[in-house]
C-alpha cells in the first residue's frame, strides 16, 4: 500500500501518453490529454494523504481534534482542475480551426498534406 | 516518420519512462506517512487568520500570487479561444431551427436551472468556510445557464446571455484581482498581502480578511470565462455555417 | 483493511483512463471521460480532497462533455458540408 | 473501516464497476444508459462516504453531483439524438432500480440524522438525484426526438 497510489498515477500517465502518440484524431488526442492530466492529481493528493486523516476544512471540524491531510497540494491541484478544463477547450478550438483549414482532424493526413 | 518507427520510438521512449517513474515512485515517501511540515505550516497560518478553508487560505492569501498565474492562464486561454473561435470571413450565421424537447425534460431543465445557479453562488460565497470556492462555484453556475440549451434551444439561451457583458465582466473580475493586490501596496504592506481588512469571527461569512474578495473576483471571473467559452463553441456547432461555394 | 474504498477508487479510475484511452472514437470517448470525471471525484474524496473533489464533479460531469460534444458536431458537420 | 464507509466501497464496486464496463463496451444506446447510471451509483456512495468520515460538509459533492450529473446526460441526450434514432435505449427496470438503491440510501441517512438542517439538505438531494435519473432517461429513451439544431 505504500507505493500503490504513485503507481496507479504512473499508469494513468503513460496510458494518457500512449493515446496521444496513436491517436487517429486530435480530438480523441484532446482526450487522451485529458487523461494525463488527472494523474497529475492523482499523484499530487497521494503526496498529500495521512492516514486516517481529513480534511483541514473547519466548518464542521474543531481544530486539533483529528489528524489532519495537507492543504497545499489541494490547493495546486484544484485550481488546476479548473484551468486545465479551459486548457483543454483552447485545444479544442485549435482543432477546429485545423478541421476547417486542412478539411481532416487526422494528424497523419496533415503531415501528408505538408510534405 | 512512418507509423511503424513512430511506434518503436514510443515503445522505447515509454518503457524508459516507465522504468524512472517506478524508481521513483519507490523512492517516494510513504503513502500515508505522518508528517507534512508545509501542511501543519498552512493549518497554523490559516487558523492565525481565522479561515476556517484552510485550502482557501492557501488559494487566495498564502499563495495568492500563485493564483494570479492561474487566473491569466485562464483568461489568456479564453483569449485564445476567444479569437480562434470567432466568426471567419468566408462563413455566415443560419438561424438554427427550433427544437422540440419533450414537455417533462425541459420543466426539469427550467425548474433546476434557478437551484442550480442558486448552488453555485452558494459555492462561492462559502468558499472560505465549507470545501468550495470561485474556482468551483464559477464553473457551476455558468453550467447552470447553458441548461436553457439543453431544455428549450439556442436562441432561448442567446436571449438571456448577451457574450459581449460577459466579456467585460470577465476582464472586471481579471482586474479587480489586481486592483485587491495593489491596495496591500498602497497600505505599505506587499502585493497582495492579507493585512488590509480585520481577519473577523472565524468561521463566519465575513472572516479571513482579504480572502473572500479575492475568492469572489475569482469567482466572477471563472463564471464568465466559461460562460465565454461555451458561447463561442455553441456558436461554431450551431449557427456559423461556411458560404455555399467557397 | 481501512484503505479497502482507496484501493478500490484508485483501480476503478485506473481502469476507466485506460478505457478512455482504447476507445477511438470522440463522441464515445466523451462518456467514458464523463465516467472517469465522476470516479476522479470519488477519489479525490476518499484522499480527503472535498475542494478538489468538488472542482472535478463540476468540471467533469458536465462541461468537458459539452466542450468535446460541441466539437465532435462542429467537425462531423464540416465534414457533411464538404461532401455535398 | 466502519459500516457507512463498507457500504459505500460495496456500491462504488458493484455500481461503478457495472457503468465502467457498460459504458467502455457495446452499442452506443448502452453506453448512455451506462453514463446515466454512473450518477445514480455515484451520488449515494458519497453520501455514504460523508457519513462514514463524520464530515457534513463533505455533502456538497453529492449536492453538486445531484445537480450536473443529469445535466451531462442530457448534453449526450441532446446532442447524439441523431445517432440515438432507431436504437432508443429503454432502460427502465435498471433505472428505477437504481433510483430505488439511491432513494434508500438517502432514507437511511436521513433517519440516521434526525430532523435537522442537513435532514432537508439529504432530501433535497435525493429529490434531485431521482428526478434527474428518471428525467435523463426520459430523454434518452426519445425525449428529445426532433431537435435538428445543426
């Protein structure tokens, strides 16, 4: 149980890495992006958990009653959920502008087209 | 790069990077372990500044500088979108015919929409009390609006969302984030410093100082971004068309 | 035995990536990454991550899907246009 | 491990595990079904996992999912209505079934609590939940037939 969270992130990321060099279609690559991404999470709350502990949120909680997880790699975490979802939709819009250039989202048949 | 060569470089490339990140994960400290020196750091910081979100303190005053990276992360991938989305010269608007949604499905989508904008500004403005925020409490309740697409049709929702004040509200929020920041200068402290306004009874709406001003800007910002965002692609994938022969 | 709901989040999150990754086509690969949205949450919940676990439920569930659904429409439409 | 938490790890292997594999696998009208249920499956087994850790707070995350996981159901309803036509997928046993399982869980909890502030709050969100279940797969099974927005 020690190492078993940092390898399921490890997995997440090379899975997400496999997709986007085979991927047939930059949105599915988008995706795959996406998936990356999460093991960036993953990772970074794993660093962050103690056991038995809980959130440092003291709305329902008296401080020093319960052992506590670390709030900081919440925090850079969390607002890269939020951004990383605006990131994702940049890329997006990237793909569309490619559709409506090249006429394909395959990134084969772009590399054919340049050479 | 044939398809073929490209598989071998990933097969290699990838098999190495697998064998780091294992040895590394091995080298991690423990799963679980007890000690979190930077964690116990921002407890007590928080807690000396009555908010009772420690995660929001760190967000909006420990590293309140770091979350102005992010917020022009945001508002420069908006930007982008903004313009790679923006109506091209050789294409023209097709009104999109009305849709026929059925009668039970758009009174849920009309009767959640309100509870739902309702939840996120409840998020945000509990962002320093309860688990939530600008950064969660934005994205709700810009999800909210779009269910006017998704229960009656696009024109029901252009009606009550012109883009062009969300625009502005979001570069508003962008500055107001900055203008917070500078008053801690003006007052003789650094940028973006905690020490303007009194930190308050802990946990109560009005605690933790600068942190829910910063919190709601934040949350202004993260609701129009998006807001923004969807408008752009719900126009590209449902009025602009390409002229007829080009 | 207390890590056992862990345990079972992670390998429920590691399957899901890696369905979102073997399905090819976009518009399916939307509800799977839908899926692992909604699993990513439950994780970050049972690492005692509320506020992230909250940012994921509410990036996840709704407006990523919308994002690669719009454009799945957008591209399949160009692609009708082109035909004709 | 207490008994709210062994729930909860039950559901999310049982449930989680049945929406994994429908939605990775088979026709398309399956896969929505799949996506629709993982809500239902989902937002109980936070509740459970709220009450197993003692955190009220922790709430918010069902509240949140009540509210948008219907709503991501009706994106895929809206917009593969196209690909939907002709394959309908009519899942009504297994929705209800799923509706039941949440509308327990909620009941449960909610005797457990006693009257109270959070008592509305866990009826207001498995009000939520069920008619957004129940709404989703209304508009799944046809609700949106005619919308040729594009």
């Amino acid at each position: 149980m020690n190492v078993f969270p940092y390898l399921v992130a490890a997995w997440i990321f090379l899975t997400g890495c496999y997709g986007l060099v085979t991927s047939r279609n930059l949105i599915h690559a988008v995706g795959c992006l996406a998936v990356c991404q999460a093991s960036t999470y993953v990772l970074l709350l794993a660093v962050g958990y103690r056991d038995n502990g809980t959130a440092p949120v003291f709305s329902d909680l008296k401080p020093g009653t319960r052992p506590l997880v670390d709030p900081v790699v919440q925090a850079l975490a969390l607002t890269d959920v939020v951004v990383g979802a605006t990131v994702t939709a940049l890329l997006l819009a990237l793909v569309l502008q490619i559709a409506k250039r090249h006429g394909t989202v395959d990134p084969d048949e772009l590399t054919e087209l340049r050479g | 790069m044939s398809r073929r060569l490209r598989l071998w470089l990933l097969g290699v490339g990838g098999a190495g990077l697998a064998a780091l990140l294992v040895a590394a994960c091995l080298d991690v400290p423990a799963f679980g372990r007890r000690s979190h020196p930077y964690g116990e750091r921002a407890v007590r910081a928080s807690l000396a500044r009555h908010t009772a979100n420690v995660v929001s303190s760190v967000n909006f005053d420990q590293r309140a500088y770091d979350t102005l990276g992010e917020m022009s992360i945001l508002f420069a991938a908006v930007l982008g979108c903004v313009v790679l989305l923006r109506q091209a010269g050789d294409e023209h608007r097709a009104d999109p015919r009305p849709a026929e949604v059925a009668l039970p499905v758009r009174r849920y989508a009309l009767l959640v929409l309100p509870v739902a904008l309702v939840t996120g500004l409840y998020v945000i403005a509990h962002g320093q009390l309860s688990p939530g925020g600008g950064f969660q409490g934005g994205v709700v309740a810009a999800t909210a609006l779009h269910l006017l697409y998704l229960g009656a049709d696009y024109r029901a929702l252009e009606r009550v969302r012109p883009t062009g004040v969300f625009e502005v509200t979001d570069s508003l929020a962008a500055c107001s984030y900055l203008v917070l920041g500078l008053a801690g200068l003006l007052a003789g402290t650094a940028f973006l410093a905690n020490t303007l306004l009194p930190y308050g009874t802990f946990n109560t709406l009005s605690s933790g100082g600068l942190v829910p001003l910063l919190n709601a800007a934040i949350g202004m910002e993260v609701a129009s971004a998006v807001v923004v965002l969807l408008a752009g692609f719900l126009d590209q994938a449902v009025e602009i068309e390409r002229e007829k022969g080009s | 035995m207390a890590d056992a709901v862990i345990v079972v989040a992670l390998l429920l999150t590691a399957a899901s990536a890696t369905a979102a990754v073997a399905t090819r086509d976009p518009a399916r690969q939307a509800l799977v990454l839908a899926v692992l949205g909604l699993l990513l949450g439950v994780v970050f919940t049972v690492l005692q991550a509320p506020d992230v676990g909250l940012s994921q439920l509410a990036v996840g569930s709704a407006l990523t899907p919308l994002l690669i659904m719009l454009s799945v429409r957008k591209v399949r439409r160009r692609g009708k246009e082109g035909d004709k | 491990m207490n008994g709210w938490i062994l729930a909860a790890t039950v559901l999310l292997t049982a449930g989680g595990g049945a929406a994994l594999w429908g939605v990775a696998t088979g026709p398309l009208s399956r896969r929505v079904v799949a996506q629709n249920l993982s809500t239902t499956v989902i937002c109980p087994s936070l509740l459970l996992l709220a009450q197993g850790y003692g955190r009220t707070s922790y709430v918010d995350l069902a509240l949140l999912l009540a509210l948008l996981g219907p709503v991501g159901t009706l994106v895929f309803a809206r917009l593969l209505a196209d690909e939907l036509t002709g394959d309908r997928p009519a899942a009504w046993g297994l929705t209800w079934t799923a509706a039941g399982v949440g509308a327990a869980v909620v009941l449960v909890l909610c005797a457990v609590t006693g009257p109270s502030r959070a008592m509305v709050k866990l009826l207001v969100i498995g009000a939520l939940l069920i008619s957004g279940n129940v709404v989703a797969s209304r508009a799944l099974s046809g609700g949106l037939r005619g919308v040729r927005d594009g």
